[in-house]
C-alpha cells in the first residue's frame, strides 16, 4: 500500500512526463526560434545593403559621367568661365551693381518732427 500523502506512482509518473516535455518543449524553442529570428535579421540587414549598394552605384555612375565630362577641354573651359577664368591674353571684366543708396535718418530733436 502506498504512503499516505506521497502521489500514487502513476501520478508522479505523469507529473514527471510533463515536466519532462515542457523541458523539451523548452529546448526546441531555443532550438528553432532563436535561430530563424536570426535569420530573420540577417535577411532584413541583407536587403538594406542592397538597397544601399544600388544608391551607390547609381551615384557611382553619375560621378564617372561628369569625370568623362571634364576630359573634354570645351566642359573645362565653361566650367573656368564660370568661376571667372580667362585664358592668357584674355581680359576679365566684371560688371558690379550700383551701390544702394544709404537712406538719411534724421537725427533726434531736430526741427519739424513731432513726438
């Protein structure tokens, strides 16, 4: 006969089995969530570096066009034409504005002004 108060064996048996599988449960958890989560990521990470090497080729592109661009001598000289080169003999002229006129604050106290 069995103890009083100890579970019957069968009992103790099936409390040891489910504890038994949560632990199991547990570890394949760990097993496959963790990792797919990882993978995951990875995938996410993956697509933002391409997303990002297709900016920079496009911008590396760009670049290698105006750098063809500037092997041309008549791109150079409107590029220096532009920051107000000449070429020797040339004479440069600039054509500045007028002046704005200063305007004329009379000075305080003077006659015909009213407070």
């Amino acid at each position: 006969m069995a103890e009083r108060g100890a579970p019957p064996p069968r009992r103790r048996h099936n409390t040891v089995r489910l504890a038994l599988a949560g632990v199991v449960l547990v570890g394949l958890l760990f097993a496959f969530v963790y990792p797919t989560r990882t993978f995951l990521d990875q995938r996410s990470d993956t697509s933002r570096a391409r997303q990002q090497l297709d900016v920079l080729r496009s911008e590396n592109a760009k670049l290698e066009k105006a750098a063809e661009r500037l092997q041309d001598p008549a791109e150079i000289e409107k590029l220096a034409r532009r920051y107000g080169l000449v070429q020797p003999n040339e004479q440069a002229f600039v054509i500045v504005p007028a002046p704005e006129p200063v305007p004329v604050v009379p000075p305080e106290g003077a006659e015909g002004t009213s407070p």
